[in-house]
C-alpha cells in the first residue's frame, strides 16, 4: 500500500508564488494545497487535515499575524501544526512577533527552492515526534489508569477522590496484580503534588544490606564501594509522594529509620550525621498480613500504625468479575495500536467463558492473556484461541452438595470461591505451600489453616 504524502498547505495572495511553491513541493512528493486568502485556508483547516503550512505575512482581507494566531488558538490537531511564515517586506519586529504568536520558522522572500525543502523537512520531522510523544504520554495515561464499572471500584474510586487532595498516609492492601500502584499513582496524580516527583520503591525487589541506602542514601566511604555521595529516594521525592511497594518486606533496620522520617520529617544519610529535612507524602502497599506480621514481630506496630492513617484495599479481579469485558477491551484495543495489528473482537461465548474464570493471578494475569490471544489470534479472536487451562476451569460447575435450595448462600459461596482459587494457587505451585502463601498474601500458618478448614487436598 501506498504512503500518505504529507500535505502542505500554502498560503499567498501572489499566483505565481503558490504556483512555483506547489511545483517545488509536488517535484519532492509533497501533496500541495494553494490558498489565496487567510480565510480560505481556516475554512480548510477546520475540515481537512494538514502537516505543514506556509504562510504569509503579508494578506488581503484576515492578515498573516491573525491567521497564525487564530490557528494556535484553534482545537489541539489544528493548533499543533508547524507553521513556516514567509514574507517579503518584514521588519524584525514583525518577524518577532510572528514568533510571538507560534511560528516554527520564517524566511524572506524571495524563496530559495533548497531553503524551502529544508525547512518543510524539519517541520515534518518536528511534527512526527510530537506526535510520536503524544502516542507514548497516552500509552503511559493509560497504562497507570484505573478503570472498572463495578460497584466495588466505583466505591474505590469514591476513596481515591476523598484522599488523595489531603497530605494523609495510605495503607494500599491487596493481591499481588490488582493494581495497588495503579491506586498510589491516581491518589499522587489527583493532589497538590501532581507536578512533584512520584518516586516508586519496590522494597522485595532491593536486598536487605542494601535498603537503607537506597532510601536514605549514603556518604562517601560509608561501606565497600560507597565511592560517592548517593542521595536516597527520600531526598528524591521531596515535595512529592514516594510509594513504598511491598512494604511488609522492609528490614526492622529500615523500618525504624522510615519511622524516624515520618515523626520529624528528617533523615540521615548512611555514614553521615547531617540531618536532611524533607516534605513526603507516603504511601505504602502490600500484599501481606501486616496484622499477623505484627503479631509475630516482624513489623513495627507504631510504624504500622503511623502508615495506616486511611486504609485502602485493592479488590482481587474475582471479587468484580463483571469488570471482565472492559477490562480485555481496553487491553486488547492497547496491543493491537502498539503493535500495528488490526483492531480484533471477542466474540459473546469468548467473553463468557474469560467472565467465569477467576483469574488467581487478577489483572496482571488477564492483561497477559489479553496480549497473548492478540498475537496467536488468526483474526478475531475466537474459542479455539483459549487456553485449555482457562475452558477447563471456567466451565467448572459449584458443587451441588454446597447449594442450599438450588442457590448457595454468600457464605458457601465464599467458601467455594476460596477453596477453588486456593486449589488452583496450589497447582500453579506444584504444591509447594510457601510459594502459594507468597502469591495469595497470608501467612504460611494461615494458609494451612485456611486448607485444613475447607477440606483442601493438596494436589500430588
């Protein structure tokens, strides 16, 4: 298939400039299109669109100047486009004021042929990276935006927009793959802060002899291979908001230098003694049992309590299964723009089967298999594209023997809802309990109770 030649529009009240600059242009593969008034050429632009223009300065009726302002004040696709102003008779200050008013670029008549197509180049390879910038900061919207229609989520969305214009602490709980960053990064975005750093800090990810640096930094010396000053996350995110993921993995070390920032709102580097005042709004997320860790000695009760100020929980994907079809939408209609495929439909029995599933590993799983079944997809995608793991699941009828008249009660429900996903976290595990506690977010202990009372035969 042919590429689209990019359309320049010019505009002059002289024919025999339109004339040779459309000849000039055509000769180069440019599609040109002549204007002899500023009026002529808004009324084209409000209907048609255009990638460079030239202008003039100097028009009948509506001016070059009044022209170009009213083209950078017009609607955002109308307002972005380069334009090259040129002129024959201009004085400096209408030259500045021309870009003044948002000119890409301007020149003198009379019209060098390479100075023209060098200057219409540039434009055209400005305009590709802002649009290119535009595409990437949508993806990045995109990718850190909530969506859900469910009544669970609209009451979490209820509580972002109530916190988030505060300076309160958050205690963001929930599975992993639910999108608790996706809720610190909306309660950041929607406060005073919004234009401050966010600065993320994964504490599972970071090793344990390391930690306290990288949140606090270090002086020179300090240790082996301290070879400079290192400012901490901290420092980093001052006069933002600094999100601690997985905060139930941070050293009791760590946790009582946290605890000392969030008192007096000071810290010191490793190996420094200067007290360094800093303004942070935390928020913290985990998928443990920070109660039971407490309990147990693990975590710091008085910083638990000062992290907990506004508890807010990040519901697992089976409990809001009816954001299923929006959720796979959005994804599939994301890769395929990505990676230039053909938008693809899911057909109703597809969408059934994807709604009745319970997705153990929530929206981080579903937005895999939504990727997933875009690429091996032929066409739309269809039953034959799913996984036999998800059918075989999906299709798994409740337990007649727990329905009470027909229709289980919430609470056998719930039971069946959590043997189901506990069985099917314990297969993905191979059995092995502890990896299976990491992944559900409990305690080992607990997980064993929890198989114990639900009458849970583990798999060989």
């Amino acid at each position: 298939m042919a590429m689209k030649r990019p359309k320049i529009l010019i505009v002059d009240d002289e024919k025999n400039i339109r004339r040779t600059l459309s000849l000039v242009l055509e000769g180069e593969g440019y599609e040109a299109i002549p204007c002899a008034t500023g009026d002529e050429a808004l009324a084209y632009i409000e209907n048609e669109t255009v990638d460079v223009i030239i202008l003039d300065l100097k028009l009948p009726g509506t001016s070059g100047a009044e022209t170009l302002s009213r083209i950078r004040s017009g609607p955002e696709d109308i307002r972005e486009v380069p334009v090259i102003v040129i002129s024959g008779h201009a004085s400096t200050s209408e030259a500045i004021e021309t870009v003044r008013l948002g000119a890409t670029d301007f020149f003198e008549k009379p019209l060098d042929r390479n100075a023209i197509l060098v200057r219409v180049a540039n434009c055209l390879k400005q305009r590709r990276l802002t649009q290119r910038v535009q595409e990437l900061h949508a993806m990045v919207d995109a990718r850190h935006e909530l969506l859900g229609e469910s009544p669970v989520m609209q009451s979490l969305f209820a509580q972002i927009a109530k916190v988030a214009p505060t300076k309160t602490r958050v205690l963001i709980t929930g599975e992993s793959g639910t999108g608790k960053e996706l809720i610190a990064r909306a309660l950041h975005r929607m406060s005073p802060r919004a234009e401050a750093p966010f600065v993320k800090v994964n504490c599972a990810a970071i090793p344990s002899e390391l930690i306290e640096s990288e949140l606090f930094g270090h002086e020179k010396g300090a240790f082996t291979g301290a070879i400079a000053r290192k400012s901490g996350q901290f420092e980093l995110a001052d006069s933002g908001t600094i999100f601690l993921d997985e905060i139930g993995d941070m050293t009791l070390s760590a946790q009582a230098k946290v605890l000392r920032v969030l008192q007096s709102g000071e810290l010191t580097r490793v190996g420094g003694q200067q007290n360094i005042e800093v303004d942070v709004r935390v928020l913290a997320a985990t998928n443990k049992d920070l109660d039971a860790a407490v309990a147990q000695g693990a975590f710091r009760e008085d910083l638990y309590f000062r992290l907990n100020v506004v508890p807010l929980h990040s519901p697992a994907l089976r409990e809001r299964l009816s954001d299923v079809p929006l959720l796979l939408h959005f994804f599939i209609d994301s890769f395929c723009r990505e990676n230039g495929y053909p938008q693809k439909s899911l057909g109703d029995d597809v969408l059934q089967v994807l709604q009745n599933y319970t997705w153990p590993g929530n929206v981080r799983e579903l937005r895999n298999m939504a990727e997933r079944l875009v690429i091996m997809s032929a066409g739309n995608i269809q039953m034959s594209d799913l996984p036999e793991s998800i059918t075989r699941d999906a299709a798994m009828p409740l337990p007649s023997s727990e329905m009470a008249e027909g229709r289980p009660t919430l609470r056998e429900f719930r039971e069946m809802a959590e043997r189901k996903y506990i069985l099917e976290t314990l297969s993905q595990c191979d059995g092995n309990i502890s990896r299976a506690a990491q992944l559900l977010g409990v305690e080992r202990t607990n997980l064993h109770k929890k198989i114990k009372s639900l009458q849970i035969k583990r798999p060989e």
